[in-house]
C-alpha cells in the first residue's frame, strides 16, 4: 500500500493494511544513505518528511494554477483561490472544525499563539490579569505571553510538572480564578512526549474560571486524532511541516465569536473591506486575520498532507507509534547508562524519547548517531523550563512517525551500543 503520488482511488483504500516499511516508499528523502548508511530520520518532533503526493501538489499548483489569490478576474487568479480556500476547508475538517471562517492561516504554531497574544491578549489584559501556562511548554507559548504581560501589566502563573512529567492537575483549579483571563496549554509535549488530557482541563477551567483555553497542538494533530469542538477549547494552533505538509504555513483555530471580538493582527492588504484617510475597516473572516499575499501553495500542499494523513488513518497512525514506543523503551533499556524521560505509562505519551545516556554529551551522542546515518534532536528543545525541571542543560531526543519502523529503532540502539563503548 504505497499512497503516494500515484495513490490507487479511495475506494481501494477502504481497508488499507498499515504497513509502515512499505508507507515509506512514498517519501523519496527517506531513500538514500547518509554517511554511507541507509537515513534513519528520527527527528520528526522537529518536522517531517513529505510524501510524493505533496510534492505534487506543490509542483503542479507552480505549475499550473499558480496566481494570487482573492484578487484577480482571470481563470488562473480563480484557480488559485478555488485551491486555497478549499484547502481551508479541508484542513478544518481534518480538526473538527466545521466552519471554514474559524480556520485562519498562519506560518506555523509560533505565528498561530502570536496573534492570540497581540491580537486578543493586548487588546483585552489588564494589570492584575493573570496567564496560566505550564511548565512543559515549548518556548512559543511562553514569549509571546511574557512579551504581552510586560506591556500589560499581566501575571504569568504556572502550573508544575510532576516528577514522570505529567501535569500536576491537582493544583490546577487553585490556581484558577477570577483573575485568570487565558490558560493556554501545550496538547503533546515536545520533550517528555507527555499527551495531556485536554478536555478534563478545559472542564476544570470551565468550573474555576471565565478564562479562554488556548492549545497548542503542534505535537498533537500529527500524531493523533484530534477533534477541536469535543476539546471544547477555544482556540487551537498547529503547524504543517510537522504533519507532512510543507514548511511556513499553519493554522489557529478558534471560535467565530472569539474572532469576531479580536482586532487585526497585522494590517494590510486582503484584510480590509475599506480603507480610508481616517481609518479603515476590516474584511470578514477569516480574512481579518490574513494580510498580504498568503502562503497559497503551503496552504494546498497541506491540503494534500491531509489528505494524505486521512488515508493512512490518524487511529493507525497513533496505534504504531505506541507500539514503536513500547519497542523502543524496552530495547533502549538494555544499554547501559539509559535513563529515559517522560512517563513511564505509555499509553499517556506520544512517540518521543527524550533521555540521557551516563555522562554522554548530547551533542557527542547525537554526532555519533549522524556518522551511523541517523538523525535525532539535541539540546534544550526550545523548552528550557522543562530541562531546568529535570536538571538537565540538553537531552538527546528520538522522535518517531509513522514511517519509522523497528529497524529504525534497532540501529539506533546498535548504534547507543557504539556511544556507550566510547564514552564508557
Ligand atoms: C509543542 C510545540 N509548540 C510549538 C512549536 C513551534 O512550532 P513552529 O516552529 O512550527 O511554529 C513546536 C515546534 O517544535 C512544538 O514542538
């Protein structure tokens, strides 16, 4: 079953067997040998591979179609717009999100959670407001808010980690209140791998609090299911180039009536209705929240990325990556000197392996696995809260997707062997 860009039709997929060594022939850079090794990429946390199909997608929009967007009367101007804005439809649904005027194009989940900060938090925070974050996020829901609070006078409050990397929830509601306008939260971490149990927390802000619930599921929507209107949070953020789509461009999800109430982000053109000497007056949305020429064949290739996930199937694709995981734990845990990070239920983790390996560099750990041709993550993973939680300057990380198989596994514990018998 190879679902690339020659993918037999829907029909003949309706019981596709998952296979991951044969999904990967659909991802030409997963074919070739790096330092004379066949590539064993295990950096998908950080972003990851294409498949044929959307290479396609993107060469044949250049190819073809390609116009602005919104703008012209010609058939390639009208083309184009057709695309982009079905892919907003497709890309929504993928989420849940049943209203395409909810779903505003971004460059990834940095861009995504910078406009709810200086959009809605500087339009809306007062001196004395209060931003629930936790300790396990990634540092783009961390600066935009510190950025907001200074000029704000907002507080930063945070919720702690336990020491298996979970969440403590039990302190959660104490730390809710009146005050608390935001609690905006990470669904996956990018370190521990910790999944999060969104919707019990959205249920507990609820009970506690007036506040909005922003998630960040840049390491969530790749990996597993996710529904944002069963969530019942009010905003979502994810990126594209970690779900096979193409880089620079992402989405924010959130509630039509919370957009409605939010001003421009950035201004320009495409986000007006008219402007005037005095002043101007906004486009509907999503439109509102995009100005300037967007990232049109970003926007379809992640269409095709979609497309391209529904037909692997998000159940199967977050069923191998749990049974890679257990895989993997259990075999890394025959080399001497590793101690792994993050829960050790699996079940409440995604495919990420964060850990230490007795005194080893990880720089040293991971320039060693490069000359074995495999590619893996070191340093503080843009969460240098959590690496002080866990004492730690930098870890090596493992990241896995649905193209990874076993094998890749077993050569980077042959090659953790190697590290091990150099380092001692
Ligand atoms: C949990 C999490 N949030 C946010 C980001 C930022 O994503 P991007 O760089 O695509 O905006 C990342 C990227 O690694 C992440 O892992």
């Amino acid at each position: 079953m190879s679902l690339g860009a020659t993918a037999p039709s829907r029909a003949t997929l309706a019981t596709p067997v998952f296979d991951p060594a044969v999904l990967r022939r659909d991802f030409p850079i997963l074919d070739q040998e790096v330092n004379s090794r066949d590539l064993v990429y295990l950096d998908n946390a950080a972003t990851t591979q294409k498949p044929a199909s959307v290479l396609t997608a993107l060469e044949s929009y250049y190819r073809r179609d390609n116009a602005n967007v919104h703008r012209g009367i010609h058939e390639l101007s009208r083309r184009a717009t057709v695309a982009y804005e079905d892919a907003r439809a497709r890309v929504g649904r993928f989420v849940g999100a049943t209203d395409p005027a909810e779903v505003i194009f971004t460059r990834g989940t940095t861009e995504s959670i910078n406009l709810m900060a200086w959009s809605w938090g500087l339009d809306v925070l007062r001196e004395g407001d209060e931003i629930l974050l936790t300790e396990m996020e990634h540092h783009s829901n961390v600066v935009p808010w510190q950025l907001v609070a200074q000029r704000t006078g907002a507080t930063l409050r945070w919720l702690e980690i336990d020491d298996q990397g979970l969440l403590e929830l039990d302190a959660l509601p104490k730390l809710l209140g009146q005050r608390t306008r935001l609690v905006s939260l990470t669904h996956v971490s990018n370190v521990l791998g910790t999944v999060n149990p969104v919707a019990d927390i959205v249920h507990t802000v609820r009970e506690h609090s007036d506040a909005l619930v922003l998630i960040d599921g840049a390491q969530a929507v790749p990996h597993l299911p996710v529904d944002v209107r069963s969530l019942g949070c009010d905003a979502y953020a994810f990126s594209g180039h970690k779900m096979c789509g193409p880089t620079g461009i992402g989405v924010l999800w959130a509630r039509r009536a919370l957009l409605d109430s939010m001003p421009p982000f950035q201004g320009g053109g495409e986000m007006i209705r008219v402007v005037e000497r005095e002043g101007s007056t906004w486009a509907d949305l999503p439109h509102k929240f995009e100005a300037g020429t967007p990232n049109i064949a970003g926007a379809i290739g992640l269409s095709a990325a979609v497309d391209y996930l529904e037909r692997v199937g998000m159940a199967a694709i977050a069923r191998h990556e749990h049974e890679l995981l257990t895989y993997a734990l259990d075999h890394l845990a025959e080399v001497p000197g590793f101690r792994g990070l993050g829960p050790d239920q699996v079940e409440l983790r995604s495919g990420v392996i964060s850990f230490a390996l007795g005194d080893a560099h990880p720089h040293d750990i991971s320039t060693i696995l490069d000359s074995e041709g495999i590619a893996v993550r070191a340093g503080h993973h843009c969460a240098q809260l959590v690496m002080r939680h866990l004492g730690l300057p930098a870890t090596t990380r493992a990241s896995f997707y649905f193209y990874n198989t076993t094998d890749d596994v077993d050569r980077m514990v042959t090659a953790l062997h190697v590290v091990k018998g150099i380092f001692g």
